[in-house]
RNA sequence: GGCUCGGUGGCAGAGUGGUUAUGCAGCGGAUUGCAAAUCCGUCUACGCCGGUUCGAUUCCGACCCGAGCCUCCA
C-alpha cells in the first residue's frame, strides 16, 4: 500500500503522513463566514480538501472531518444592518447557499459542520483559561492574547515578532501591550450582538472559534488543518497560540494550505473586487468542470482563472466520459482504494496533474483495447480515480446531453431528426442526410456516426 | 524593510542528476458516404550568469523577473 506523503507548512517538507491514532484520521478545513456568496477562490480549499477526503477514506477506516461556519463576524454584522434583519437571517442564507454550491461541486459534506454560535460558551472557557495562566489580559474592555507569553510564537508562518514589529503598517490600538496582541474577546455595543461573559456583553475574535471547536468535536490535537494560504497569518499562528497555550500538546500535526485562485496573474479576492462567484459561474458551466478546473493544477501551485483554464477542464472530461461512453453497458464496481495510478499519485501530496495523466492513459486504453481484462482494468482506473477526484459523477451519455441551460433542441426532438437522417441515408439521400446533420449542428448538436448508430452530444 | 514561494515547449501543467510527463492547440496520416469521435506519427522546453559533477532543467551561489504574507481575505 503505497504511503501517504503530505507537504507540512510548519517545516516546510513533504512528510510522510501517520495518524496519531492508528486507522483513524481528524482533519479540520476553515470554512466560509456566511455574508455573502463563495467565489470561485473560496472553492478551492473546499474542492482540494475534498480530494484528500476522498484519499483519506480510501485509505483509513475513520476519518473525522470538520469545516466550520462563521456565523459571527462584523461583517455579518454590517450586512444585517444594511438589510435590517437579524445577524441569522444572513448567516442562515448564506450558509444554504454555500452548501449548495459546494455540493454543485461534487463536494461531499464533511462529518462536522459546526457553527461558531454554538460554541461561544467553549469560547469564553478558552479565554478565561487562557487569562489564568497569564497568555491573555484584560484592557479597555477587550481580553486580549500576548504574543510575548509564548515562546515559540511565529513558528507556523515563519516570521519573528521583531521583524513583524518593522512592517507594522497598521496603527496598533493604545490598549495592546504588544501590537502584536489580537483580540480574544471584544466588547459589543446595544446595537451589535452579544453575549455574556466575564468581561461584560461580548463577541469573540475571529481566530478563536476554531480553537474552541477543534478542541470540542476532534480533541486536543488533530491530524491535518488546512485552509487557504492567507490563512497562515495570522489567522492559524493565533489559532495555534491559543491551543497550544491553552490545552499545552501538539495541536496540529500537518498544516495544509493551498494556494490562490489569480485573476491576471493577481489574487482574486473580495477585497480586490475580481472575483467570480461560483453561482453564477454554474449558470455558465457544469459544476463538474469547474471543480476539475480547480484541481488541474497541484494545489500549492497558483491557478490563473480564465476562460481558457475552464474549456480544457471541459475537454478532458469530455475525453474521459467519452472513453466510457464507449462501454458503458459494462456493469461498474470500482474500488476507490486500489493501488492504481491515480490514487498513487494522490497518495504523493495530491498530485493532481499526475492523477490526471493516468486518468488519460486509462481512457485511451479504453478507446483502443480489445482485450476484456485490459479494458476492465482500465475502466476501475478511470472510475475509481474519479471517485477520488470527485469527477465523473454523471451517466456518460448524460454528460453529453445535458445543456447548462434550458434552451435548445429536446431529446425526443434531437432523436427524431437522426431518425429521419438515418431514413435518408438508407435511401443514399446524402444531400438530405447532411442537411440534417448541419441544421442540428447550427443548434448545437453534433451527430457522431458509431457502429452501433448514431449518439449525439451537446456542443460546448 | 522583514519573511515565503515561484520562473518548464504556442497555452495549461507535472517531474527528474544521464532515458516519453500529460492535456489542449498545430502539422502529417488512418478511419468515415461526408463529418464527429478515435487511433498512429510529428514539431516548439526547462529565466540569466557562474560553480559542483563524467554529465544539470534537476544540486549550490549571485543576478533578473513575478506572486504572496506582514492588514479583513480561501
């Protein structure tokens, strides 16, 4: 059984990756603070770490996966009060919609889905705890965490606190001891929500939430935390600072980050205002394209966005699914854990790129093979490593002929014109047999002649 | 200013101290009534300068260029 090997950011290596407890894996990604809809930038961690999901079930029996929600943040706050509804309100659509658009993605919903307002009680323990042994302070109504108590602050993202001191860019509130020193908990006006804490009406900062909950639902220290590369600073340095100064132990085994989805060579995100939503790129594209879009390129690599990146995406499933469609009366029993060429190049830190190679080479196989067992072997590759990839999902033939949206030709309409077309030929009216085949081409519908008929597809 | 990561063929994108990545596009052929799909063949590579080595795209150093973090952000 090939091994599993994961790229750690804290030591900056690929490692050879073991659970701590023996066939039994924790993991935990960040989720989305629900304000607004996910673009397709958000979707990427989403869609890599479903991979490893899929890996990982593979390959243990248990596998405990956790993506939270933030349904407490001020910028929940600032929408519901433009909206002038309750911060639920907000929080509530918009996690609806993410699921849905994760799911669009093939993205299998993790184990755990919790959610930062159910765990403000473990949040206000963890500040208190946090404030005994002398890691957090009391100032100006705020708790908040000193840098200066752990030794090793810094360590995940690599920077010391005196150089951080030297790029400061931001006026450091006059209630830090350190300008390092984040927030534990925030005091809230009448207007804002809150709850009750030692410190007064409260809300808690942002990085503590994740603290409290891994602790809650996967224990003191878990197997692999993962997120987007903005992620590492400060949010999973602070994160680490309250757990491990908090419960003392390991914390995080492997840290995983990917990296960013560009737009022009630039990061996309909401704050640059270039992004594309993953809603209303569903209007335009399968939600099967846009994830095998999203893990065309290793996931620490960038991954330039465009248009371009998207009809490839189209192109090799297209390739793929027509490889099955060729055998698609065979019955399909894949394994996903299989020594195959495709879960081998998962096992090396989710090479995608290489799983996809294999994925070619079993679908040519499958378009030349006559030989049973090759083409039986070929077809568990290409179906068990889309298992793992979370592709090819759909019936062959329906991914052919589905259209993205409703309009055009239907399918009794599409098959009776072949069935004319077929009329014609048998009468060797080519000059009616092509006219036909060329009017269903101007409504984007391709004819391709096989030995067993005429099948059709959707064009792109 | 500090820290991190990267520069591969027309494009996307892996990998390796000496041997084909892969896909798309291009070109030539096969197949087809015509197509499409498919198959076969084929062309474009490893930022720049040094060093180590029998041999470097791959290791080391300098340089140039790009991206990111240090601030909400996946």
């Amino acid at each position: 059984m090939a091994e599993l090997r994961l790229y750690n950011t804290m030591s900056g290596e690929k490692e050879v990756f073991t659970p701590q407890h023996d066939d039994q894996v924790s993991m935990y990604v960040c989720g989305p603070t629900v304000y607004n809809y996910a673009h397709i930038g958000n979707a990427r961690p989403v869609v890599v770490f479903d991979c490893l999901y899929r890996v990982l079930k593979a390959r243990y029996s248990e596998v405990r996966y956790a993506r939270n929600i933030t349904d407490i943040d001020d910028k929940i706050i600032h929408a519901a009060q433009e909206q002038g509804v309750d911060i639920s309100a907000v929080s509530e659509e918009f996690t609806e919609k993410y699921r849905e658009d994760m799911a669009a993605l093939n993205a299998l919903a993790p184990t755990i889905e919790p959610k930062a307002t159910e765990h403000i009680e473990e949040m206000i323990s963890l500040t208190q705890r946090l404030v005994e042994t002398g890691h957090a302070y009391e100032s100006d109504g705020h708790v908040l965490f000193a840098v200066e108590s752990m030794q090793d602050y810094g360590a995940l993202s690599g920077r010391k606190l005196d150089d951080m001191m030297a790029g400061a860019r931001v006026e450091v509130a006059d209630y830090k001891r350190h300008a390092g020193d984040f927030v534990l908990w925030k005091p809230s006006t009448e207007s804002e929500p809150g709850w009750d804490s030692p410190w007064g009406r409260g809300r808690p900062g942002w990085h503590l939430e994740c603290s409290a909950m891994i602790r809650a639902h996967l224990g003191e220290s878990i197997d692999i935390h993962g997120g987007g590369r903005d992620l590492i600073f400060p949010h999973h340095e602070n994160e680490r600072a309250q757990s491990c100064c908090a419960y003392g132990g390991d914390f995080v085994r492997h840290w995983m980050h990917n990296a960013y989805v560009d737009m022009d060579g630039e990061k996309m995100s909401k704050s640059l205002g270039n992004t594309r939503t993953v809603r209303e790129l569903l209007g335009q594209y399968p939600g099967e394209v846009l994830r095998c879009a999203l893990i065309s390129a290793q996931y620490r690599s960038p991954l330039n966005f465009s248009e371009a990146l998207l009809e490839q995406a189209r192109s090799a499933l297209d390739s793929w699914y027509g490889a099955l469609r060729r055998h698609g009366s065979l019955p399909d029993v894949p394994t996903p854990g299989a020594d195959t060429a495709v879960y081998r190049a998962l096992m090396d830190d989710l090479n995608t790129p290489e799983a996809f190679a294999a994925m070619h080479t079993a679908a040519a196989t499958l378009n030349k093979s006559t030989d049973a067992a090759e083409i039986d072997r070929a077809r568990g590759e290409l179906l068990g490593g889309g298992q793992l990839l979370g592709l090819l999902a759909s019936d062959p033939d329906m991914w052919f002929q589905q259209g993205v949206s409703a309009e055009g030709l239907s399918a009794g309409e599409i098959e009776a014109q072949i069935a004319a077309r077929a009329a014609a030929k048998a009468d060797k009216d080519y000059q009616l047999a092509d006219s036909i085949r060329a009017a269903l081409e101007a409504d984007g519908v391709v004819l391709e002649d096989g030995a067993a008929g005429t099948t059709w597809r959707r064009g792109s």
